[in-house]
C-alpha cells in the first residue's frame, strides 16, 4: 500500500495545536505517513513541511483582512494548484473557514477526500453557509455536540470529537497550587478577562476595571487578577488603570493559571469562557459591540444565547449581560454572590467537562482513517 499522505491547513495557533495533535495522533497509526500543507511551529515539528508561513493567514477584522485580500487570494489559488497537483489521500481544513472552505471545495472537484476540524459557527449565524460545507466537505469534525446534532439534520456527514481543552484542563484544577504560583495568599480572588483583542479591551477594560472598583466595596478583602494576552494589550490596561487604586495583579499570559487560582470571572464572550467553565469557576459574561455591528447582528444570530457554556447547557446557566445591559453596577451585582458561592453554575460545568473530554486528537484520527479506509 502506497505511503499515507496527509495535506492540512491551519491558519492560526488555536488551528496549529489541534493539527499537531492530530498528527501526533495519525503518526502513531501511520508512522510513515507524509504531510504537506500550511501550519505553524507546533505542527513543522510533528514534521510538515509548510508551504509558507502560517503568520501569512492570521488576520483579524474585516478592514485588516481588505488590505491583504490579494495576497491571500493569490496565496489561496497557488495552494490549491499545488494541493491538486500532490493529489494527497485527504486535505483537512483546520478552522479558518474563509480560507479553507474553498480550497475543500475545489480539491474535493478533483477528487480529493476533504475533512473541516472545528465547524464554524453556522448554527448561529450565515446558516447559508452549510449548503458550501455539503457540498466542499466528506466529513465534518466538531468539537461540541449541539454542532454534530446541527449538521446532522442537515445532512452532512459528521464526527464529534471532543474539545482538546477538555482533555488537557484537570478535571479539579489545583487553586492552592495556583495561588502560590502566582504570589496569592488567602481571601476572595476574582480574574479579569476582556478578551485579547485590541477593541475588545477597548470596548471592556474600563467597564471590566470600574465593576472591579465596585466589587470592592461589595466583597471586603477581595483582590483581582488580569492576564493580559500580549505586551500591547498590557500598556492597553495599564493605561486604563492611570489614577485608579485597585488591588489587582496583571499577569503576562497565565490564563489558565490565573482560572485555577480564582474564586469567580467577570469575562468577555468567546473561547475563554469554556476554559473558565473546564476549571469550574462561576463567572458572569459581558460583551459590547460597535452599535452599528450589535445592531445587524441581532438580526443575523438565530441563537438564544452567546457564551458556550450556555449554548453547552441549552439554558441560562451563566448571566450574559450585554451591550447597554453592561453597567459596571449590574457586572458587579451580578458578580459579588457568585464570589461567595457559585455552585449553582459549577455543578453543571463537571457534567459538561465529562461530555467534552473525549480525547479529541485520537478521536480525529480515527473518523480520518475511516473515511479513507478504501483507498
């Protein structure tokens, strides 16, 4: 039997963990196996040979992604020439769906089995956008089960694999532990988290600091912490916190750390409130959007809810208050109860720990492997 070869694309870190997993996975089955494609450092060290940088595809924002359409055009039509010309056993698609949906499609035309790991957010918004994935795609793999159940009525082939993060965050994370690595004694810790973005922190950081300053006066003795995502958003808060007295720490990175070592999050929307719900700390959710893209957005989201851990659940399990409904008064009102108790939220959150921790990578492989099992 010919020699496996396996062609991946991811387009930013979150892609470049889940593809080295999967090969590590692949290369246990197939310790022969060659891959070709575009990753970043994690995945060229389980031994793909990338076409070009992965740094050339991680772009933000619509006006960012304006600038460096030709580029990624030009780039998007070269791969696919080459992808066709290698014909490799199977191309996976590693999130980034503006990119690598169309080089799916088109491989798939020339008779290439084509895989999408992590769906994108289809259920909510852009529902359209499904006929695409039918039609560019042998097998969907996704990370939660509300998104296999979605695919499956509309007729595409479909794996839940699990979320990595379920696998690789302890079951019962360690707090004392944490709180020593991080120079925390005893008392109420509450964790900061305004996302990593440049407008998220933006729009959040001041908010998320004035309900801390709240907090304050509700919590007696309570401290916070602030894992800043990069150099740049850290002079972002410090700016931010110019003139104000608070008992906070900021941290560079460590956002599993500073989870770990908390009793409660006050959080902006997206993937880390998944992580906040693997560690089990209650949390409340805040999100603002620019008016005009929270306006156009309420009319595309077809879903009740914005955070995972309640789209997890299928009901209101943790608060999400958001655009105007985000004072710093309600934020920490909402917040100060759970600081003392959060058990309400954190029973489920095991529950939901359990469902997702499925040992994705190797989950992956196999649903891989089975689609090409007649090669």
């Amino acid at each position: 039997m010919a020699r496996l070869c396996v062609a991946l694309v991811a387009g930013e870190a979150s892609g470049d963990i889940l593809g080295s997993g999967l090969m590590r996975a692949l290369k246990a089955r197939h310790p022969d196996v060659r891959f070709i494609g575009v990753g970043g450092p994690l995945m060229e060290a389980e031994g793909l040979q990338s076409y070009f940088p992965m740094e050339r595809l991680a772009v933000m924002g619509l006006v960012e992604v304006l600038g460096r359409l030709r580029e990624l055009l030009k780039r998007r039509k070269l791969l696919i020439e080459t992808l066709v010309g290698e014909k490799p056993d199977v191309f996976i698609g590693i999130d980034a769906p503006d990119f690598t949906l169309n080089i799916e499609l088109k491989l798939r035309q020339a008779g290439i089995k084509t895989v999408h790991y992590v769906s994108p957010s289809v259920w909510a918004w852009r529902q359209k956008r499904v006929l695409k994935i039918r039609e560019g795609c042998d097998l969907m793999l996704t990370l939660l089960p509300f998104e296999a159940r979605f695919y499956e009525e509309k007729g595409v082939p479909v794996r839940f694999v699990g979320h990595p993060l379920a696998d690789t965050i302890p079951l019962v994370a360690d707090r004392p532990a944490a709180r020593a690595e991080l120079g925390l004694g005893e008392g109420p810790v509450v964790a900061l988290m305004p996302g990593s973005r440049g407008g998220e922190v933006g729009r959040l950081g001041a908010l998320f600091l004035d309900a801390a300053a709240r907090l304050c006066q509700q919590v007696p003795g309570v401290r916070f912490v602030l894992p800043c995502a990069n150099a740049a958003r850290r002079a972002q808060i410090e700016q931010m916190l110019e003139g104000r007295q608070l008992p906070l720490t900021l941290l560079d990175g460590k956002s599993h750390q500073a989870l770990a070592a908390c009793d409660a999050v006050l959080i902006a929307s997206g993937t880390a409130t998944l992580e906040a719900l693997l560690y089990k700390r209650p949390m409340v959710v805040a999100y603002r959007l620019a008016p005009l893209t929270y306006w156009i957005l309420k009319r595309l989201v077809k879903s009740p809810y914005v955070s995972l851990p309640n789209l997890l659940a299928q009901r209101a399990l943790v608060p999400e208050l958001l655009q105007d409904d985000a004072t710093s008064e309600a934020l920490a009102d909402t917040l100060a109860p759970l600081v003392a108790d959060g058990s309400q939220q954190t029973g489920r959150f095991d529950e939901i720990h359990r469902t997702l921790r499925r040992d994705a990578s190797n989950q992956a492989a196999e649903a891989v492997l089975a689609l090409l099992k007649d090669r």
